[in-house]
C-alpha cells in the first residue's frame, strides 16, 4: 500500500516519524504544504473578508507519503495511543492507503 498522511497539527510531527519508525516505515517523504482555504485568502483579494474567521486555523501542514503495510499503520497508530495521542479523535490528520499494482 501507499501511505499519504496529511498531517493538520505539526506539533504532532516528531511524534509520528518515531512510530512510524518503530512500525517499520521506511524511506518516507516528508513535504510541506499550505491548505487551499488558506492560500486562497491570504493570496487571493476576493476572499481577503474571510481572513478574520480564518485566524484561528493553521494553513500550513505536512504531507508524509511512504509505502507502507496496513498492518504496519495500525501498529503505528496504537504506539500514538500508546503515548497519549488519538490520532482520530484529536483530529491530527488524514491517512490515505492506496493500493499499489507494482514498484520498479
């Protein structure tokens, strides 16, 4: 499987890389994003009104996509909770797991 997880609370970050880790997750990618609500308020003046309700929200996340077993993401997701973390309830942020046909 392809592992994207998007990751809203960069506090978190140094968290997940070491479970990850401990899982077995390896050659991951880590990048750096802006959410679209906020590029589009901050860089778009038709939306600048919006800028105030949006204050309070961070726009910038990070992207961790690697290749990744879905038994290796649950063993890393109960080393989070094992820590203290509910990376759901908490809202933390998003993992995606695409199936992959074939790796050259």
């Amino acid at each position: 499987m392809y592992m994207i997880l998007n990751l809203f609370k960069e506090k978190y970050l140094d968290d997940i890389l070491m479970a990850m880790t401990e899982a077995g997750i390896e050659d991951t990618i880590v990048l750096s994003g802006e959410s679209l609500g906020h590029k589009l308020i901050f860089d778009n003046p038709i939306f600048a009104g919006f800028r105030t309700s949006y204050s309070n929200q961070k726009g910038y996340t990070r992207v961790i996509m690697a290749v990744a077993e879905s038994d290796q993401v649950d063993f890393m997701l109960e080393e989070l909770a094992n820590s203290g973390m509910n990376f759901k309830k908490d809202e933390i942020g998003q993992i995606i797991l695409l199936p992959i046909s074939k790796i050259y």
